[in-house]
C-alpha cells in the first residue's frame, strides 16, 4: 500500500510572512496597552487613593467629626512660563466637614498656553480619605498672555481617616498641584520652557 504523500513543507518567505504579522501585531497591541495604560491608572489611583492620588466623590459625607486636621496647599509649574500658587498656606477643617480653598495661575508667557494639572496628597496613605467634590484637575486649562485666572477646590477628607491606624494620628495632609503642558490641547507650550518652579 503506497504511503500518504507527506505536506510540502513551508517555504521561507511563507515564514518570513507570518513572523513578519505575529511581530506586527504584537507591536500594535502594545501601543495600544501603552495609551491605555495612562487612563486606566489614573482610574485605579483615583479609586483607591494608590499613591497619594485624591478621590471624586459625588456627595460629601453626612458626619462630620469633633477632630480638626490641618489642610495644607502646594503648587508647582513645569515647563511652563506661568505662576501658580494657593492663595492660602492651609486651612483648619474638621474631618468630614468640607473645606473650599483657591489656587490663582498666571500666564506670564507671549502666547496662550494650554495646560492641565495633576494632584496628589502627602502622606500617601491620606489619598484614600481625602476626595474632591470639584477640583481643576486632568483638564485642559488655556490661559492667555497675562491672564490670571483663579480655581476653586471644594474637598473633604472621609470620616474614615480617624479609624484607619495608618491616618488616625496624622495631624496635617498636604494638597499638591502640579501644571503640565498638555499634550491634547491646541495651544502648546513652547520647549525649553522656565522648568519647574515650586511655590
């Protein structure tokens, strides 16, 4: 009984051809991961308060505590020709009660400028009781050649940050801001700016 004819065997451009898409595929996939990557982060921080990152709330809490934490406010620019400060050093809040501070920036460049600004609070351990009702934060902020514009934050920090023994006998928490060029916004920042400048 003759034998069954055996496959031809692949040639090698068939190979190169196939090595050729497994190879772009991976590369696009991890493009993809990677601009992912950023929002999908941000999310999980803004969550769980992982790595000082401040939480959204939608509504502020309904106790408020006999316990009053100092709220502390910092501000930094980077590659940007703008001064950016808090117009107030701290705040005494009571934990759960809301508190309302103002950030004021000014644009001391030639040209409108567009930037966006990213937060986070010290002790990292704080982010997970420290939250925003309204804040400036992860989105596109334009400000003209010489224009001052002000920004509200409206925070509170949970009630929970008196239970945890990793908050409890924290006595202050620091609200840092910092400006970066955008990188979605129409108006950008010129390279080679003034670097960072820490108020």
């Amino acid at each position: 009984m003759p034998a069954a004819p055996s496959k031809a065997p692949r040639s090698a451009a068939q190979r190169n051809a196939r090595l050729a898409l497994i190879c772009g595929a991976a590369f696009f996939g991890m493009v993809g991961v990677s601009f992912a990557s950023v929002p999908l982060y941000r999310a999980f921080c803004q969550l769980t308060g992982f790595d000082g990152t401040v939480r959204k709330a939608d509504t502020a809490p309904d106790k408020v505590l006999n316990k009053t934490l100092t709220i502390r406010f910092d501000a930094n620019v980077r590659n940007l020709p703008w001064s950016f400060a808090p117009e107030q050093v701290s705040q005494e809040v009571k934990i759960g009660d809301t508190g309302l501070a103002f950030y004021k920036v000014t644009n001391n460049g030639k040209t409108p400028l567009t930037a966006q600004a990213t937060y986070n609070v010290v002790p990292e351990s704080a982010g997970l009781y420290f939250q925003k009702l309204e804040c400036f934060c992860f989105t596109d902020q334009t400000i003209q050649p010489g224009e001052t514009k002000e920004f509200p934050v409206v925070y509170f920090v949970d009630p929970k940050f008196a239970e945890d023994f990793e908050t409890k006998d924290t006595p202050e928490v620091t609200l840092s801001y910092t400006f970066f060029p955008s990188t979605e916004g129409s108006a950008q920042a010129p390279l080679g700016g003034t670097g960072e400048a820490r108020l």
